[in-house]
C-alpha cells in the first residue's frame, strides 16, 4: 500500500523544522514560499501515481474498443458492455472503478449487479489529446526498461510540462515513478539530496552516462534537476521531490502489473501472476517497510508490549508475523520488548522465538539475512493466511507450542486464495456491499462470496488466538465521493487497480470490522489510519481477542 495517508503539510511542518524554515520575523514569507512549492511537487507526485494506474486502464479500454463505445454512447449498462465486448468482466469491472476513482466516469448501481457507466468529459480531453495513449504506452514501456538499468529510446514529448494543458495527466507518468524510485532504492539520492544545486559527476553516483542522461534530462523536464554534459544538480523543488521519493515506490513495483492490463482484459489468464511476475517483489516490500515505519508502528508498539510486562509464566514463546516481508516489524518489536519490557531483561533465560512468514521466496530470504545479522533467534517460514492450521504444525515441528503465541498479521488477510463455496453457504450471508471484485482469471466475483470466504478464514484462526489474542493490520477501500481532499483520488486509483489485478480484496474498514465480529473477534484497542484525509479509513490497526 502507498505511503501517502497523511496530509503533506504535516509532512512539510516537521521536516521543515529540521532545515530552519520556521515561520517567525523575516523567515514567514519564506516559509510560506517554501510551503506552496512542496505542496505543488506533493500534488505532482500523487499526479504521477494516479495517472499511471488510470492510464493503464484508458490503454487497455482503448486497445479493446471500449473507449469507441463510450463515445458513440455516453453512457452503457455493464452486462451490454461485457457482451459487446467479451472482455472478462472482473477486470473490466475494476478498470472502471479506477476510472471512477479520477473522476472520468459514474457508476450508478440499477440493481441485479449490474450498473450503468457514464462517461465524463475529463475522460473525453485525455481520449482527445493527440497520441495520449501511445504515448503513455512508450512511457510505460521505457520504465520497465529503467527498473532493469537499460536505457530507453529517447520518449516523444509535446510541449514543456507547465505549457501543457493537460499536465495533470501528463502521459510520461510511468516514467517519473520509475526513475525516482531507482534512485532512491539504489541509494544514489544521498549524494544528490546532501549537496542541493551543485553539479554532481553522473561517475559519483555509480550510473551510466547514457543511462544517467535519460533518466536526468526526462527529471529536468519537471524543473527537477539542470543537467550537463556529464554532471547533474538537483534544484530545490527536486531536492524534495528526492526525499518524497518513496512515495512512488507501490507504483513501480506494479507496472509490470499496469504493462499487462490490455492482455488481462482479454485472457485474464493466471500466468500473469506466476512467480511474482505481475511485481517487482523487492521494491513492494520496500513500500510495505515504508508504510510501517510511517504509519502504525507506534501503535503496534503500544498494543504489543503490555504483554512482555505481565508475569513470565503469562506471556508467549514467541512472536509471529504474517505477511513478513523483510522482516521490519519483527525486528523492530523484538528490539523493543528487549528494551523496554520486563521480559527484555530476561531474554538470556526465557527467550523469545520469532517466526516470520511469508509466501514470497524474496521476502523470506531477505528476512532470514536480516534476523542473522541481528542474532536474533528465528524462523522463517512459507505460510499461507486460509490456513492456521498447517501454522500451527509447522510450529510444533520447530518445538514450538502453537498456543502460546503472539499472531500478528500485516495487510495480509485481503491477499488470500479465496475458496470455492457453494451457493448453499452463501445464501445465509447477506452482504454488506455491493462492491465486485475479481478473480484471477478476470471472472467476477460477488462481494457476498469474498466477505464470507473471510468470515470462514476468521473462523479458523479463532482457536489458535484465545490465549494472547492477534494483532492486524489491515488496508481498506474508499469511495471517492467521500474523499476530502480530491488529489488523493490519486491513491484510490493506484490501490483500486494494483489490487483489484493481483487477486487482492480489499474491503471498506466498516464491512472488514462487522465480519470480524461476526467471527467471534472482539476488538480491545482499534485504531484507523487516513480518515482526516480520505473521509473513511484506508488502514486499520487492532489488537483482538476472541468473544
């Protein structure tokens, strides 16, 4: 998930305090300037991730024909669009939610599920703007290229950003994520961030010329960088458009994902998704450590340390953690219940064991490294969330007792398998949405089906949590009509469209609450996250216990 939930002034107040720009006497009309130009780059950015997620929609509507339809008909009923078009209609369904999210078309529920979609002129100037979609698909395609350290062919541009009338969805987007967040993972932005205006040699930094001179003269365009012959240096919007870097990163590791939209639409074939092939698995745990750290790791603390401060005998074996990745969290907790909790100062004769799990190969190589290089006492483990009970045996088989656990899950259960469940189960479940979602293979799925499959999850984790209860972190969706301020209908579209792909179902934070209660859970704290911004929370963290 993206690492944008928090309004950018905030961010502006407390990282300009640490360069100076405090505003009092003569320093206020500088720290109002400064204000308005970081905010102008924030807006930039969250541009950037909204027009990559869209655009990637427009390009795969267009390359099937749909666009035409929109335009001869204004408007058309989802079950006649389908059947023009033979699409699959789970992808289908989630392009135009995407499109939604922007602003570029309605959808207005007529009951049965099924909807008419309603085209909105915003849509219609980007479909009018010459070679839009041609270029955004050079764009795309070149970035791809970037993230494998290649250079591109030079990409066709019209006028200069600040010239162009459509800047806002400016099609070189892909691009700009691309570029900004190889820089920032490869650690090439400490030099340039450290030495604002001044002419770094493109050999300080350990690039290419040529590859240097693309990636630099497509930032100059923004008014990020002045390049020369072999030299570069940030100016000051660039400087902070470096340091905001990350917030890019959830859109690069999916434009593999944004790359095969047109064939999904088509085929909706599963061999997208083998072997992380609709990701670049190493920047999205990236993105999830980014999340972390910015976004619940305070409260994780405050909900899990009380239980290292209880009586000895009271307090768990271990720690695990599904949904690992490199394993921040972990580390992260462990170091603080060894500093601050009475069981820290018992380690050496009651230690603590913790289990990282993960199904990605990557994530569990990168966390067993981690974990070696503190010594700390450790597995790791391939896992899946539908099923505590092999959890629960694979613990044992490591001498571990699956009942004294401590079970923390990060932004994990919306990334399940979902089973097969027959109509006979669901017809006593009475769903809460009317939101669809999709299958791997682009077939429709009913929300009814997805917030049952959950219950049932739930269900089977409930005997496994009595003792010391679960921790979750999870992420949600947002309708855009209740979002507060509109540039962040940026975020929807990028999360809409990364997981609506990638067979990831995420649920508004009201229905994901009401079925854990229907299952038993019992919430002991709960905390949301992004609701002063989006109006509805876009992140929950729990601490629950079983009713």
């Amino acid at each position: 998930m993206c690492n944008i939930i928090c309004k950018s002034n905030l961010y502006f107040q407390k990282n300009t305090a640490k360069q100076g720009f405090r505003p009092v006497h003569n320093n206020a009309s500088r720290y109002k300037w400064m204000k308005q130009s970081i905010q102008n780059i924030w807006h930039t950015i969250l541009d950037h991730i909204g027009t990559t997620a869209a655009g990637s929609c427009i390009v795969g509507l267009d390359d099937n024909g749909v666009t035409e339809i929109f335009r001869s008909q204004g408007e058309i009923r989802f079950s006649d669009l389908a059947e023009q078009t033979h699409l699959m209609p789970g992808y289908l369904v989630v392009c135009l939610n995407v499109l939604a999210d922007k602003g570029f078309c309605t959808i207005e529920p007529i009951g049965g599920g099924d909807f008419i979609s309603r085209i909105e002129a915003r849509l219609l100037n980007v479909l009018n703007t010459p070679e839009w979609c041609h270029r955004f698909t050079r764009a795309l395609d070149a970035a791809l290229i970037v993230q494998e350290g290649q250079v591109p062919c030079p990409l066709e541009t019209g006028s200069d950003p600040e010239d162009d009338p459509f800047r806002e969805m400016t099609p070189l987007s892909p691009i700009y994520a691309s570029i900004m967040t190889e820089l920032s993972l490869n650690n090439h932005s400490t030099l340039l961030i450290k030495n604002p205006g001044t002419a770094i040699p493109f050999k300080y930094l350990g690039l290419s010329h040529e590859y240097a001179v693309f990636i630099f003269n497509e930032l100059a365009r923004l008014g990020w960088c002045r390049v020369a012959t072999d030299t570069v240096a940030l100016t000051r919007a660039g400087t902070w458009a470096l340091k905001l870097a990350s917030q890019y990163y959830h859109t690069a590791g999916y434009l593999k994902l944004y790359h095969q939209i047109p064939c999904l639409l088509r085929q909706g074939k599963a061999w997208a998704f083998k072997t992380d092939g609709h990701l670049r698995r190493d920047i999205d745990i990236a993105s999830s450590t980014k999340v972390f750290e910015s976004t619940v790791k305070e409260s994780l603390l405050d909900m899990a340390l009380p239980v290292f401060n209880q009586p000895l005998q009271d307090q768990p074996d271990c720690i695990v953690d599904m949904g690992c990745g490199e394993g921040t969290l972990l580390a992260t907790l462990y170091d603080f219940i060894r500093k601050q909790t009475m069981r820290g100062k018992q380690l050496s004769e009651r230690p603590i064991t913790i289990v990282g799990v993960d199904p990605s190969p990557i994530a569990r190589k990168e966390s067993r490294s981690r974990f070696e290089a503190l010594g700390i006492s450790y597995i790791v483990m391939d896992g899946d969330i539908a099923d505590p009970g092999k959890l629960s045996v694979d613990l044992a088989r490591h001498g571990l007792d699956p009942w004294k656990v401590l079970h923390i899950s990060k932004s994990i259960f919306h990334n399940r398998r979902l089973s097969i469940i027959s109509a006979k189960q669901l017809s006593a479940w009475k769903s809460q949405t009317r939101d669809s979602f999709s299958w791997r293979n682009g077939e429709m799925v009913p929300a009814r089906l997805v917030e049952y499959d959950l219950w049932q999850v739930l269900n089977r984790w409930r005997p496994f949590i009595r003792k010391y209860g679960i921790i979750i972190i999870e992420a949600h969706t947002v309708s855009p009509l209740n979002v507060i301020y509109p540039e962040y209908t940026n975020i929807l579209a990028c999360l809409d469209a990364t997981h609506g792909f990638s067979e990831q179902y995420l649920m508004g934070a009201d229905v994901f609450q009401n079925v854990l209660q229907a299952a038993g859970f019992v919430a002991e704290r709960l905390e949301y996250i992004g609701k002063s911004v989006f109006g509805q929370p876009v992140m929950s963290i729990g601490r629950y216990v079983t009713g």
